[in-house]
C-alpha cells in the first residue's frame, strides 16, 4: 500500500517499511505514532483527508541534520555581510503499518 502523509506541514509519500525525516516530534525512540492526516491511499484521494485511514510508524531517533551556512549580502554594502550556522533537529520514523 501506498499512502500521502500530512506531517508538521509537509507532505511525505509512504510505503510499509519505508523510512522517512520529518519535524521533530515529541516521541522517545521506540514509540509509535500514529498520523490520521492522510491525503491519499493508493488510488483514493481525500477532501481532505481520507477518514478511517491511519498511518503508523516507529520513532527509530531524534537528532539533527548537518549544519547548514546561512549567508546574507547585499550587494554594494560590505558592511551588511553575515554568516550564521543553523542545524534542523528531525525524528527518523520508520512506517510499520497502513491501515485502510
């Protein structure tokens, strides 16, 4: 089965097993979610959202993405030069089941 998932204001498409980084939740590792926000499921499609539809996945970690640069300039003003580092923290999630 295949499934669109509406998770921390993306969209993800999901298959059983399949893993996925999303926003990061406020699960433990080894806890099961469940997302009722599903946009499609194989070929039916919500408005929407399909009802009686569920996702669920097993947190497999919480951590964050490499640091990414962030640089600002504007041209013609070197006085407005600027570098800052950010890094994403994300909730690995391995989807274990689609019910539907």
């Amino acid at each position: 089965m295949n499934a669109v998932v509406k998770v921390g204001g993306k969209q993800y498409y999901v298959t059983e097993g399949s893993e996925i980084f999303v926003e990061k939740l406020n699960a433990n590792s080894g806890d099961v979610v469940r997302f009722d926000q599903v946009l499609m499921l194989d070929s039916k499609v919500g408005n929407p959202y399909l009802t009686n539809v569920t996702v669920e996945g097993e947190v497999l970690k919480n951590g964050k993405n490499k640091k990414i640069r962030v640089f600002k300039y504007k041209s013609k003003d070197r006085s407005n030069r600027h570098t800052q580092g950010h890094r994403q923290p994300y909730t690995k999630i391995r989807i274990t089941k689609i019910n539907g």
